[in-house]
C-alpha cells in the first residue's frame, strides 16, 4: 500500500510539500520561542536591576547604626562582603539561585565572643562571594569584583543568575539581579533583586499550545491544497495517458491525444505526443507501402522464373534458359536493394573512409558505352561502396533514358568556409517534367510505366541513390540538362 501510494507524482508532490512546510514551520517556531523567551527574560533582568538599583540607593541613604531594612513584594536580599545576610523581604521564605540561601538575617557575633545587636546581623551561612558562581545560570555585564566604590555609589555593572523563592507559600521561578553598593560604615553590600519569570513560562506556554494546534492544522491546509493543484494540473496528463492507453489498443494511430489549452509544459507535451504519433503513423504507412511494393516487385519475376522452370521440366526442349538468367539476375538486384534500404533504414553509419570521388566516377562509368567522364580529383569521405552504388544507379538511369550520349563531371566548388564535391550525371533524353522531379526520388516510383518492368527497373535506384547521399551530409536533385535530357547532381562534402 505504502509502494502504491508513493508511486503516484501527486502523492509524492503533496508528501514533499509537507515535508518542507513541516520543517520551515518548526524552524520559525522555534526561532520565535526563542525569541520570545529572550525578550521576556530580558524584561524580566530589567524589572529586577530597577528593583535592585531601588533598594540599593534606599541602603546607601541609611544613616550609619541604623538597621537595614527592605520592604519590597519581591525576593530581595542584601548581603555583606562575607556572604552574611543583612536584610531581606519580609515575606521571603525559601531562595535559591543567589549568594545565600537564608532568608532571616542573623545577629553578627562580636570580637569577643558576644552577639552584636547593631542591627547590621549576618547569616554565619557559608557562600560564595562571586555571584556568578551561586546555584542558577546567569550572565554578567562585566567583573565587577575588581572594582573600587566611593561610599554611597552604586556600582555600573549587573549580575544576573535565574532561580526560585517562595513568597507567603507560593513558589515561582525568578530572574535576579544582584547590584553592588557602597555604604559608610558596612562596606561594599551585595543586593539581589528578583522579578518573576511567570509571564515568560506562560507567554511560551501559550504560543506552544499554539504552534502545537496551529502546526498541524496548517499542514492539513498545505497537503490538502498541493493534493487539489496538483490533481488539477495533472488531468491533462492523465487523459493523454488514456488515449494513449486506447491508441495503442486498438493500433488506430490516426487517432491524437487531447491538447490542454493552458499553455504549459503538459500543452506541449501533448503537441509532442501527437506529433511523434503523426510520425508514426506516416512510418508505418510508408512501411506498408513499402511491403506491398516489394511483394508487387517480386512476385513477377518469381511468376515468370517459376513458369519459365515449370515448362523446362516438362518439355526440357522448351526451356528458356536465358529468360531464366535474366529473371534471376533481376531478383538478385532487387534483393540486394531492399537489403541496402533496410540497412539505411536502420540507420547504418556510412564510414569516414577517404577516397577520390573522380577516380570512382571514372572507374565506374569504365566500358559503358556512349559515357564521356570529365573528372577533378576531389577527396571525400564516407562509404565508397555506397557512393559508388550511387553512381551506378545514376549512370544506368542516365542510360536507360538517354537517346544517345552520357556526360559525367566531377568538380570541386567552393562554398563560404566549406568545399564541395559535385558529380554530374546529364543524358540527351526527354528529361523529367519538373512537377516529377521530387517524387521520381520515391521508392518504386516509374515515370515510364508504359515500358516493361524490364526495361524500367524497380523504381528503388535513385530512392537509394538521395538516402546515400542525404547520409553522408549532401545532396541529390535534377533538373534540365544543357541538351534537353535530365541532369543529376551529387553534392558531398569535400574532405580537408
């Protein structure tokens, strides 16, 4: 099922769209919870620092001998350059996550031994004095350790570090902010101010639970949408797909596949299809064709070879023996054509062998009688036996037509960058009419169908004559001759 459901492009397009809305939607969500978190943390660290900064120039302000006292809604602490508490919120019960864990200040026990009772009492309480190394994670402006306070002066930097503390029995997550101070008379205190992180969590909270529900809901949408658009944009390929289907069931290649007016790729898509079927369709007619002519050529003389045999074998006195020849010669000159139209057909790669074009027109036209050869040396490259094919069967139409005398030249012509070699085959014949001149190029096409199939040959000699030419990058066309008859000329490239 899983297979089948990949296999289809309109599921794997929805799938892929899924995918990547799925993950961008994770990567901005998270990117925003981040964010949000930051921003109200950071609110968070300035509402404690103004708290801190508040109690801290309240404590520098107090007069020496009188005690300190702090009356905040928050967590505040204020500690001594030992880590003793000297003051701290009322209503603090438990903290974590600054520089002492008490919550109650203590009395401060005297040089000899006594407890002092002036007020500035301390937790005997073991802590830390960097604040950055207490229970919760921080960050600081800068080290403020090293620095030297005037008294009543507040120190530039703040420390920051997250904890908790519970207030009248509630307990919640903090952000505090701990400020240096400087007061006459008790040294450098430590107060520590902080803000409640509730906000935050639930902001955070709140966007999640939105995400979380919003999130897949989207991705509902996207999936569902892609699944539509892509449904609709694949119609079209669906219904070629069909016809296509039918076509090829019911081999009626007349028939063309529906083309979309939308414009686009599937459009041409279509317009390709019905042309590659148009194509095929003239390939499989001209293929039939070519069938029915070849078993019209052969039966023929295969009838006459057989009767001309039939005849010998009953009345050996009357065989024709020549006739006989003559039959078999001409079925093996059609079967060697059919065969080299089947190889050409097939695409038949005609060589890159170089030879001399003018010594092959006059080796060819050697003991015909009635041929004059006015040949150049010109090189050209290809199949020599196809090109001399070529020339055979221009010289014996030539000779078939011709009333008395056949011209052939080989010359070489310059043409822009490139050279050409041309043959020219001309005879003093009738010539061919010029709406004949293209499709005496036709396989078993005869202009002189009032001849006999003797005389006028199969038809397939100057067809093979244009593909053997066409295949080796020239040309093969006619047109009147100087003396009246038709004249053949050959174009191929000259080689380098």
């Amino acid at each position: 099922m899983r297979a089948r459901f990949l296999g289809s492009v309109r599921s794997r397009a929805t799938l892929a769209a899924t995918l990547v809305v799925a993950v961008a939607l994770v990567v901005a969500g998270a990117a925003v919870l981040l964010s949000l978190r930051s921003n109200l943390i950071g609110q968070a660290g300035t509402e404690a620092e103004r708290t801190a900064r508040a109690v801290a120039t309240d404590i520098a302000i107090t007069p020496p001998g009188k005690s300190l006292s702090v009356d905040n809604d928050e967590p505040v602490q204020v500690v001594d350059e030992d880590g003793r508490l000297l003051a701290a919120s009322e209503d603090l019960e438990r903290i974590d996550g600054t520089g002492t864990d008490a919550v109650r200040p203590q009395p401060r026990p005297s040089p000899g031994g006594a407890v002092s009772d002036s007020g500035d009492a301390g937790d005997a309480s073991d802590a830390d004095d960097d604040a950055d190394d207490t229970g919760g994670s921080g960050d600081s402006d800068d080290d403020s350790s090293a620095e030297s306070l005037e008294p009543g002066e507040i120190s530039e930097h703040t420390t920051f570090t997250n904890g908790t503390a519970t207030l009248d029995g509630e307990t919640d997550d903090y952000r505090f902010a701990a400020v240096q101070v400087e007061v006459k008379g008790r040294g450098t205190l430590t107060v520590y101010a902080g803000a409640p992180l509730s906000a935050e969590q639930s902001a955070v909270k709140t966007a999640l639970t939105v995400m979380l529900i919003g999130f897949p809901l989207l991705l509902g949408v996207v999936a569902g949408v892609t699944w539509l658009v892509t449904r609709r944009a694949l119609r079209p390929v669906e219904g070629i797909r069909r016809e296509m289907a039918a076509i090829t069931a019911s081999e009626d290649l007349a028939r063309r596949v529906p083309v979309p007016d939308t414009h686009d790729e599937v459009a041409r898509l279509a317009l390709t299809t019905n042309e590659t079927l148009a194509a095929l369709q003239t390939s499989v007619e001209r293929q039939r064709r070519f069938v029915a002519d070849v078993s019209h050529e052969l039966r023929s003389p295969i009838a006459s070879l057989r009767t001309q045999l039939e005849v010998g074998a009953a009345h050996p006195e009357l065989l024709d023996l020549e006739g006989a020849v003559e039959d078999t010669v001409r079925l093996q000159g059609l079967a060697a054509d059919l065969l080299l139209l089947a190889r050409l057909d097939a695409g038949e790669r005609p060589g890159d062998t170089r030879f001399d074009l003018g010594a092959l027109a006059r080796k060819e036209a050697e003991g015909r009688t009635g041929v004059t050869v006015d040949a150049q040396a010109v090189a050209v490259a290809g199949s020599r036996g196809q090109v001399g094919r070529v020339l055979t069967n221009l010289l014996d139409n030539a000779q078939r037509h011709a009333r008395s005398a056949v011209t052939v030249t080989v010359r070489r012509e310059a043409e822009g960058a490139g050279a050409w070699a041309v043959v020219a085959v001309a005879d003093d014949g009738d010539g061919v009419a010029e709406a004949d001149r293209e499709r005496i190029f036709e396989r078993f096409v005869r202009l002189d169908e009032a001849r006999s199939r003797d005389d006028g040959g199969a038809g397939l000699g100057l067809a093979i004559a244009r593909d053997v030419a066409v295949r080796h990058g020239g040309t093969l066309t006619v047109r009147r001759a100087p003396t009246g008859g038709a004249l053949f000329e050959l174009r191929l490239p000259s080689a380098q």
